[in-house]
C-alpha cells in the first residue's frame, strides 16, 4: 500500500512565533507554529513534530464538492488515514509517487461545459 507521511516537503518551511521574554532581561523562545499539510492530510499538532493527523477516515463512497478549489470530487472509502487513493496501473506504469483523484463533471460529454473543463484544469 502507499501511504503519506507529512514531512517538511509537503508542510513547507517553519515559521516561528516568540513567547516569553520579561522586562529582567530574559530572551524570548522561538517557538515553532503548526503547519498545514498541501496534501490536505491536516494541521501538526505540535508545530515542527510532521504530527498530522491524515485524512478523514470514510465509511463509503461519497461525491462531495471540494471547498478550496470548487468542483465535485469522488472520494472513496479510506479505512487507514495515511494510505493514499491510488491507481495500481499507475503506479507500474510511471513508477513514481501519485496520488489518483477522479473529479466528477456534470455535462454530457458529447456537449461539455468549457466553463467546467476549465475549472479542472486549475486542479
């Protein structure tokens, strides 16, 4: 099976916040922030720890509308939260790392709607 583990690659860059320090003369700590996953598998828990909790675990198979990006998107059932959705033929056939998403158009497809088309190539 594949699966994701967040690192620094897909969390990006630390950024800091500085806690403390008193008028006594006492340095502030540089304390790291939580990062986001680019691959939407969460937030660290502790910022700089790679602590995401992975994907929402699923029961069944469901078409939802994607939040950030706004097509519809099927998302199938995930009973692990790091393994990936993927595509055995894929993964032989291009023998690197990939990650399958099947985005769900609504026009017929002998009339496809540019607009729609167009919206997925944004992916």
């Amino acid at each position: 099976a594949f699966d994701h583990r967040c690192s620094d690659y897909c969390l990006g860059k630390l950024k800091y916040k500085s806690v403390g320090g008193t008028e006594d003369g006492d340095l502030p700590m540089r304390v790291p922030l939580p990062r986001k996953c680019r691959m939407k598998a969460g937030t660290e828990a502790n910022g700089g720890k790679c602590d995401t909790p992975g994907w929402t675990l699923c029961d069944r198979p469901r078409i939802e509308k994607d939040k950030e990006k706004g097509f519809e998107r099927m998302y199938l059932q995930r009973n692990h939260p790091t393994v990936l959705q993927h595509s055995q033929i894929q993964a032989q056939a291009y023998r690197a790392n990939g990650d399958v998403t099947v985005i769900v158009l609504r026009s017929h497809p002998d009339d496809p709607d540019p607009g729609e088309i167009a919206d997925t190539t944004c992916y």
